[in-house]
C-alpha cells in the first residue's frame, strides 16, 4: 500500500511562507551570532593590543629606569668629591683651571640630564596609564639628581670666579650647607649613596617588575 501526501495549493503556500520565515530568523539569527562573535573577536584583539602596549612600556620603564640608577650612581660620587674641594676651599686662587676641572666633573652632569631626558616621556606616560606609585615616585629621584648637579655646578662656578669674596662665600656655604643633608640622612658613601638611590627605585621597578611577569602568564 502506498501512502501519498496531497498538498493544495493553500498548503503549499503556507509551508512556503513557513520556510521563508525559519530561513529568514535563521538568517538573522546568523548575522547576529556572527556580529557578536565579531565583537568578542575585536574585544581579544583589543586586549591583547593593550596587553602588548603595556608590556613594551613596562619594558622601556625597566630599561630607562636601570640606566638613570647608574648615571645617579656616577653623580653621586663626583658631586661628593666636589663638596670636599669645596670645604677644602681648593677652588680659591684656582682661575684659569676651569676647562681642565668641568672636564673632569661636567660629563656626570650630562650624562644624568642626558638620560632624565630620555625617560621623561616614558615616566609621563607610565603616570598617565598605569597611575598608582608612577604619579609622584620619580619626583624624589630628580630632586636627588638636581641637589647632585646643584653640588657639581657650584663648585665649577666656584673655580671659573678662582677669588674670594662674599658672593662665592655663599654659593660655597649654600651647597655645603645642602650637601650636608645627604650626611645628615646617613649617605656618605658610594654604598650608601647606591642604597638610597635603590630606595627611591625600589616602589617603581617592584611595579614594573610585577607588570612583566603578568604579561608573561
């Protein structure tokens, strides 16, 4: 016996418009499953992107922040034989030696400043995207840096003058009088000078460092 399904017209109409509707909710329902699987895609992209930025920023911090410690490092110590000349009144009847002095002690100058400048924008953005310890942490590093210079700087001016009179007496008495205060704070040496400086870095670089290692996971 052979069974036959009989379709008029009517119903064959109804299943067509049946059909058009599920193929048409499927059809949206595709686009939709798409555009949302788009979305979580660019939303990975995104974060990976960030991720990556992050990591490179964190990176050229941990570089730049390394090297600023070893240029502080190096100032330290020359300005620390500048505020002995100075004490020593070396610089008194010295005119005429200048060139030979700056070329002993300008370099750490310049290579502080030289390097502070390269990792300005690296600390503006570090502030600006991280915040937290990077907001204010490197303020105490460039008052370090500028009480060294300010030392260096003022015993240069003292020997370019060479005289003695009340003007140098107190540039002389200003940067001792400064330099004492590292004295005061128990830095007087290369060890302890190193110590310091790592002290101020310690906040940063722990930050830095725990941002790397996230980034590797």
């Amino acid at each position: 016996m052979s069974f036959c399904i009989a379709l008029t017209d009517a119903d064959w109409s109804l299943t067509k418009d049946v059909f058009s509707i599920v193929g048409t909710v499927a059809s949206v329902f595709g686009v939709g499953l798409a555009f949302y699987i788009g979305l979580e895609g660019l939303s990975t992209w995104k974060k990976q992107l960030k991720g990556t930025a992050d990591h490179k920023l964190a990176r050229d911090a941990a570089i730049i922040l390394r090297k600023y410690r070893n240029a502080l490092a190096t100032l330290w110590n020359y300005a620390d034989s500048a505020a002995i000349q100075i004490d020593g009144e070396s610089w008194i009847g010295s005119k005429g030696e200048d060139s030979f002095t700056a070329s002993i002690y300008q370099p750490a100058v310049d290579n502080a400043r030289k390097v502070r400048a390269e990792l300005e924008p690296i600390s503006l953005e570090c502030a600006a995207i991280f915040e937290g310890v990077f907001i204010s942490g490197f303020d105490r590093l460039h008052m370090f840096e500028e009480a060294c210079c300010d030392c260096i700087e003022s015993y240069l001016r003292l020997v370019r003058k060479g005289g003695f009179d009340d003007k140098l007496e107190f540039i002389a008495s200003r940067a001792l009088t400064s330099w004492n205060a590292f004295a005061s704070a128990g830095i007087i040496n290369d060890k302890t000078s190193k110590d310091f400086i790592d002290e101020l870095l310690s906040p940063l670089l722990k930050d830095i460092d725990a941002r790397l290692l996230k980034n590797l996971k």
